[in-house]
C-alpha cells in the first residue's frame, strides 16, 4: 500500500497546471453517478467533507484584497430521494477570502451554498427547481451554451426524454432586485425609470443593478446507435428576472423574441434580449464519444449580398472533441475558441436617444447591459472597503473562457488497481489555452459601438490590440472510497506568460469629446506578467447513511 500512494504522490506532483481554487471541485456523495442508490429505493443520508488547499493565486487587480495562501472548507450535505422525489441540500464553510463573512462569529469564513433543489420525476419528465449549477445538454469540459464551471444560481426546469424526441426549458435568475450598483453611475444618468432596491430611489448618483434574467431550450432528436442531434438557443432579457412566455412557450426564441418584442402589436413587452443559437451532434458508445456544438451571438447574417447594414460581423464559438477506451484508461481531446465580441452586450451609448425608456439602464457606457455573464461587472467591494475581482470564469454563464480564446484539453481517466485493495479513481489532464482581451462587462471593449469609424476590420480579429496571454496547466487528483470515507486529493500547478490584468479603458467615443465617467475595467494580458501558479489539495468525504 505504501509504494502505491507513494507512486501516486509523485505522479501528481509532476502534473503541471494553472488553475485557481475555485476550479477545485470535489464532488460529494449525492452528484456523483457512481454513487447514486438502485432505482426505486428510498435513500437518505448526510454526508459530510472538510478540505485543507495551500495555493498561489495571482491577483487581477493592483488593490485587490489579499488572497490567503492557506485555507479550509468544511461542506455538509442533506440527500434525500426516491424513484419519484429528491431533495439535495449542499453547503459549504469557507475562508479563502473570496466573499465576505455573513456574520462577524464566523472568524472570516463565510457561508456558500453550493446546490440545493427539489426533483421530481415522472416517467419520461422531470421537473427541477431550486438554486445550485446546471450544465449543458452536451457533456464536455468546453460546453458553450452553459458554462462548465458550476456556477449556484437559482433556476427552474422541465424536461420531456422521449425514444426519438427529447425536449429541454430552462429559466435561470441573474440579478432580482439587486442593491449592487453599476459602474458609471452619476447625477446626469441616474433618472432609470425601473423598479430598484429597497422600493425607493437609489443613493445620488447611483443605479442600481437592472433585474435580469434568461431561458436555455434545447430541441433534440436520437438518431439511434447513441447519435443525437439537436438545436440549443438562448435568450437574455432586463427588467424582470423570469419571463413566463420564454420558459413555458415552445417555440425557438428567437422568433419568440421577434414576436414579443418588436413595435406594432398590442402584446408588444417593453425592454430587449439578447440572443444566442446553435446546434450540436454527439455520440456515444460502449467504448468510445464524440460531440461538436456551434454557437452564433446576434446573428445577422450580415454575410448575405443583400443585408443592408454590414458593421456588425458575426460573432462565434465552437468545440469538438471526444474520449476512448483504451486497455490503460480513457483518453479524451477537447478543443474550443471564441471571437472577438462574443457573448457582449450589442448596444452601447451610441442610442443615447433611448435614456429613461422601460427596460434600459441609465449608464454612460451601456444603456443595454444584458451582456451573456452573471454579473454585470468584473469587481465587487468587500465589507472592509476592499476590491475583489471576478474571474472570468466565475463570470460567463456560456463558454467559461468567453470571447477571443482558443482552448486545447488533453485527459485521462481510470481505475488504478481495479478489483484490489488498492483500488482508486484517477483523473489528469494538461491543458493549453491563449486569450485576448475580454470585456464582457464593457462592450466594444474601449469603443463606443461597433459602427465607430476608428474601428479597422482587423480589430474584429482574434487576439488583436494585445498581447497574447499563454496558460500552460495541468491536473492530477484521486479519489478512493475506504468504507463509509472516501479520501480525496487534487495537485494543480502550471505557467502563464502574459498573464490577465483588469485595467481600465482608455475610451475611444465618436460622440462625445468628454469622457469623465467611470467604466468597467477589462480583462487585458500584459506584456511580461510570467507567473508560475501551484495548489495542492487534501480533504474526505464522509457518508452517514440512514435509510
């Protein structure tokens, strides 16, 4: 036993990666299919974690709030199910400095609350509502409707698994009555005619974060011989959070969108939503898979002779990959990328003629803030008056690397000693990624609107106006069950060459000689900014069950 874990240790020691703690996710009993109980067989039990993380993470901004270097997470979870209901409650005790405490008797650590949902399932449909990750319909670490990082957000969904159809509505909360301000907030463009936080006026000279909201839909067909194919289509609305017509109406929502929204009927909704679509095909088999997607951000097909208005150029991402069975473990090959400007807001104070209307926001810098991201900003302040920026990562509710990135994966998965005492799960990948400036809080990055004359079409290019950032990383960790325990362990170190700083914008606006107000900052790779990063992980898993 000892030559084993001592292998083990070396093995994932010599992984090299970049990755920071919150990609660090140990799944508990109760999400993990290994781990699930026989069909039809009433389950309970609490299951209980704790983590001890030494890491190095780099800060993206000059005044950020310090970052500890060593931290715990102690984690409980309440799993209750049958072949009908479920309920799953996850929560998590955290001081890695990353939010504030809730209370001051918590010494610094705050309360997360990782899942937590009711189920039901009803032959072919299932029904789920509650606040914790969601996912794609296609299963991959670069899936691009739905970010691969989970992400606890509170949604609703329906979902209909038919022979030859199958069918999927999604509605996911982003801001609801939000006290957060927007960036750019002052006396000449605080007049938002929208309900704000706590029912009365917002503070001089601010505004308030605009409720928002958006619905995922997904139309699939089995092929048979484990080939499916299918259309995914997304929607981002402002001023409301949930929108009934979206989550339950069936049809695609961009002619959902077109009817609901555009001037000339007596149904007509106030505001406007972003759209997103595309398509996917993957296969499964014994022994091997595949899956590609396609995503177009506000299409326009402003590729075809006859479309008047050509400022806009098509914005894209994309992925494909796969995994086989080999005699030694399964390999897998993941690629992906994104343009420039993809999952941006589309509209900018260029239509400042729309100032005080329903359904936009009064800020300078976008009166249309319904950017395909969580948050609308890259920063927030902490209880102590201190700066803590957002990953964007933690930020895109798509693509998790978001716009002007190209993405390679490279994993393997196995059981090492199946079938002996030694027996332990093991996952490594190494992983090559380039990015771009992103500024999914401050479209068009520094320019007012992508009609602006000082834009060159080269600017549409990716990695253009910048230096590249270079990630090297990889990962290695491993998991063994030892009776009612399973011991886990994570190694991540790696190398980044032109790493990612939030900086602020030098504005280029045709309209306006002035610039006074403050913008979000965008996330630009700086020249000389080499850093290695290194984390190692150790925690346990504990399973108390009941019935």
């Amino acid at each position: 036993m000892k030559k084993y874990f001592s292998a083990l240790c070396a093995i994932m020691f010599c992984q090299i990666i970049l990755s920071p703690i919150w990609a660090m996710d140990f799944t508990m009993m109760g999400e993990d299919e290994d781990w699930l109980p026989p069909a039809g067989e009433e389950y309970l039990a609490f299951n209980f974690a704790g983590f001890l993380t030494a890491e190095k993470r780099e800060e993206l901004l000059d005044d950020q709030a310090d970052l500890p270097s060593f931290f715990d997470e102690e984690r409980l979870s309440f799993d209750y199910r049958t072949q009908l209901f479920q309920m799953f409650i996850d929560g998590s005790l955290l001081d890695d400095g990353t939010y504030s405490e809730q209370e001051p008797y918590l010494g610094g650590r705050y309360f997360y609350l990782n899942d937590a949902y009711l189920k039901t399932n009803l032959d072919r449909f299932q029904l789920k509502v509650g606040q914790g990750p969601h996912h794609d319909v296609v299963d991959t670490p670069y899936s691009l409707f739905i970010s691969s990082n989970d992400f606890s957000v509170l949604h609703a969904e329906i979902d209909y698994d038919g022979d030859f159809f199958f069918y999927k509505t999604r509605w996911v909360s982003m801001n609801n009555d939000s006290s957060q301000i927007y960036y750019g907030s002052d006396d000449d463009w605080s007049s938002m005619t929208t309900t704000t936080w706590p029912d009365a006026d917002p503070p001089d000279g601010e505004t308030y974060w605009l409720d928002k909201g958006m619905n995922f839909k997904v139309y699939g067909f089995n092929l048979g011989e484990g080939w499916r194919v299918g259309f995914e289509d997304v929607v981002v609305y402002l001023g409301r959070s949930f929108d009934a017509n979206y989550f339950f109406n069936p049809i695609p929502q961009y002619f959902l969108q077109l009817i609901t929204s555009e001037d000339g009927n007596p149904w007509v909704q106030a505001g406007n939503t972003k759209s997103m679509m595309g398509f996917f095909v993957d296969v499964t088999r014994d022994d091997w898979g595949a899956e590609t997607q396609l995503l177009i951000d506000d299409i326009n097909l402003s590729f075809l002779p006859f479309v008047p208005d050509r400022s806009f150029k098509d914005k894209i991402a994309w992925n494909i990959g796969g995994w086989k069975d080999f005699s030694f473990g399964t390999m897998g090959f993941h690629h992906a990328g994104a343009t420039k400007y993809t999952f941006e807001s589309t509209r900018t104070i260029e239509s400042d003629g729309s100032w005080g209307d329903v359904g936009y926001v009064d800020v300078p810098y976008s009166i249309l803030p319904y950017e395909y991201a969580y948050y609308p900003v890259n920063e927030y302040t902490l209880k102590n008056g201190e700066q803590m920026a957002i990953p964007y990562e933690d930020l895109y509710a798509g693509y998790k690397y978001g716009e002007n990135n190209l993405a390679f994966l490279v994993d393997y998965e196995n059981l090492m000693f199946a079938g002996t005492p030694q027996e332990f799960k093991l996952y490594a990948s190494f992983e090559y990624v380039m990015n771009g400036s992103k500024s999914p809080s401050n479209p068009w990055h520094e320019y007012d609107s992508p009609r602006n004359s000082d834009i060159e079409d080269s600017a549409w290019c990716m990695f253009t106006g910048a230096p590249i950032e270079y990630v090297f990383r990889a990962k290695a960790n491993a998991r063994k069950p030892i009776g009612d325990f399973t011991v886990l362990m994570e190694v991540q170190a790696g190398y980044v060459i032109n790493g990612a700083e939030l900086i602020e914008v030098d504005a280029n606006y045709e309209d306006y000689n002035t610039i006074d107000w403050t913008e979000p900052k965008i996330y630009v790779p700086q020249n000389g900014n080499n850093f290695p990063i290194f984390g190692v992980t150790v925690g346990f898993n504990y399973s108390w069950r009941l019935k």
